[in-house]
C-alpha cells in the first residue's frame, strides 16, 4: 500500500504544549516533526541541546535540571529510555523505572494534564499467545529490558489510579524506518565477516512498525480523550518470519545473516556482547536480543484500531523502498 499524506490523521493541536524526553531520538525527532505541523509547540529534553527545535540538555534521573522546562506543558512524551538487554539491571532500572518516575513527578509538580508513556510490547515477555492483546497480563522473565518496562509501566499506572495525572501507555512494535536502531545495527553486523546472529533457523516473528504508521498512532492517541487511562499496542499489525526481514535487509547491503539453534545463539551473543562492550565498542548483541528474535506470536492492534481508529499506512515493501534510499544517500550499500 502506498501511503498518501492526505490518508494520514490530522486532528488539530493548535493551542497544545508538547513536552518530549528523548527529544533528539529516532521517534522523539518524527513525533516532534509531525506535532508542529499540526499546530503544538513542542519542547524537550535530551541529552545534548538543540536550541533550534526546543530541547534543553539534561538528564531524566536529574529533572531539578530541565523541569522549567515544563511550564506550560499540557502533555508530556516519554520515550527516554535504555533499550534492549545490553545493560545491567541496575543501569537499567534507574533509567528505566527510576529516571520515568522523576519524569512524572516532575510532569505532575508542574501541572500537566497528561501523560503518554511508552512502554513496550516487551512488556508481554518471550512467549504469550499469537496476536496478544493488552488484557493479557504482562510477565517478567528476568530480561532486563522486559522487567523494566513492565515495572516502569507500574509506576505510570498508579498515579493515573491514584487521579494525579492522566496516563496513556504505549506499547509499540518494533519500530523500524532509514535510521532506526532496526535498520542501523543488523547492517553494521551483516556488513561484518561474523555476519548478523539470527537465532531458530531465523524462524522467529518480528512485529514491525514502520515510522511513520507508529507517530499516527501515537497522534491519535495524543489528541484523544478515549486514550486516557489506556493501554495500547501500536505495530503493523502483522508477524513476520526474522528470516525474511533481514534477509532483506542483507540483500540492499550485500550483508551476510547466520543462524544458529537458540541454546548456542543467545548465550553466544552475551558473551560476544559483553567482551566487546568492554572493548568499549557499542553493540546490542546479549541473550535478550535473541530470545526478542526467536518470538512465536505477534501483538493485536484491534483495540487501537477501535478506540483510535488507527490504521498502519506504509506496507513493509514501502518502508524497505525508503531504507534503501537512506542506505544508498550513507554510502552503506
């Protein structure tokens, strides 16, 4: 399906103050590109400043820092975080749990009235039902990324409860596009002699989302009253073989992917990761990323569907038309 800017949802959000943590990221960029073309003045946080678009430099565990940053706000986005397994547990849970609980007190102090947190359908686990929908209950399963997503989740809901501020999570697929850390990172380990570890024959599902298609959602849900006190997933809606979308991948950078029995791949790849993150090279190999690749379901978007009237517009053909455009203009193909 091609997707046209006329199909796209647009409900105004002239008059609304939007703050993002995580402003400079892959979707902190996109969402604040799509928020000002519907009207809201957008801010936020990140690490490094860019005066130009808004965002003050901080850190989210250390809000005494940006928190003026707030006045005005109506809503805040989170979607700072640490992602994937390559970090420990205790780097992760004060990001993750801690640095999203200062975010919020700090939203309420300051008298937001709302709250988009994103989570992720991590949250789920390694193994669920196929085509999982958010009544099922979350699970920790000691992967640091899933337990501390859940446990982030936790902290948002219970203000939202509590009537302190009105929260909406996010639980988005894998979100992919020219830049993004799904495109980024298998092309650099496809371009390398070792290849990129797939683990189960590469017969694990990926539940993509593509850019564009995952801030429609995310629009909606910003701009609905229906969302509050929700919980969403927001992916394409489709499973597809690991296999076939990396092979992809591999194809455009005449890259190399390599499979191996799960039992062998992520022990593996904790051992490879770590030695080279101590080697100070950065690299998402751990066990958590090949139990993420070896999934056997995918995540329902009915209820996004229903409530938001959501639609995935951009097919992953499209979206791997696009990444090739990316890829040939960085001279990686």
């Amino acid at each position: 399906m091609l997707a046209s800017e006329t199909d796209r949802p647009a409900p105004s959000l002239t008059g609304r103050k939007i703050f993002i943590t995580g402003a400079n990221g892959f979707i902190g960029r996109a969402a604040a590109e799509r928020f000002r073309a519907l009207g809201a003045e957008v801010v936020g946080v990140d690490f490094v400043a860019d005066p130009e678009r808004g965002v003050v430099a901080g850190d989210i565990t250390e809000p005494q820092v940006w928190s003026g940053a707030l006045k005005g706000v109506e809503t805040v986005i989170h979607t700072a975080a640490l992602l994937g397994a390559a970090y420990s547990l205790e780097q992760s849970w004060h990001v993750n749990v801690l640095g999203t609980s200062r975010v919020l007190r700090a939203a309420i102090e300051a008298g937001v009235r709302r709250f988009v947190h994103f989570s992720s359908v991590m949250a789920y686990g390694f193994e669920f039902p196929d085509g999982v929908d958010e009544t099922y209950p979350v699970r920790v399963n000691g992967d640091v990324y899933t337990d501390t997503k859940v446990n982030s989740e936790a902290v948002v809901l219970a203000a939202h409860a509590a009537g302190e501020i009105d929260v909406t999570v996010i639980r988005p697929g894998d979100v992919w596009g020219p830049g993004s850390v799904w495109v980024r990172s298998p092309i650099a380990e496809m371009r390398k002699k070792t290849g990129f570890p797939l683990p189960n024959g590469g017969n694990g599902v990926f539940s993509p989302v593509y850019i564009d298609n995952f801030v429609d959602g995310l629009v909606l849900a910003v701009a609905s009253e229906d969302a509050v006190g929700q919980v969403f997933n927001i992916s394409d809606g489709v499973g597809v073989r690991c296999g076939d979308f990396f092979a992809r991948l591999a194809a455009l950078c005449g890259g190399t992917v390599r499979t191996l029995p799960i039992g062998v791949a992520a022990p593996a790849a904790e051992i490879l990761g770590t030695v080279l993150r101590r080697l100070g090279q950065k690299t998402d190999l751990a066990a958590g990323t090949m139990w993420l690749l070896n999934r056997t379901g995918t995540f329902s978007i009915e209820k996004a569907q229903k409530v938001l009237g959501y639609q995935p517009l951009v097919s992953i053909d499209e979206g791997m038309v696009r990444v090739e455009e990316w890829a040939r203009a960085e001279g990686l193909v």
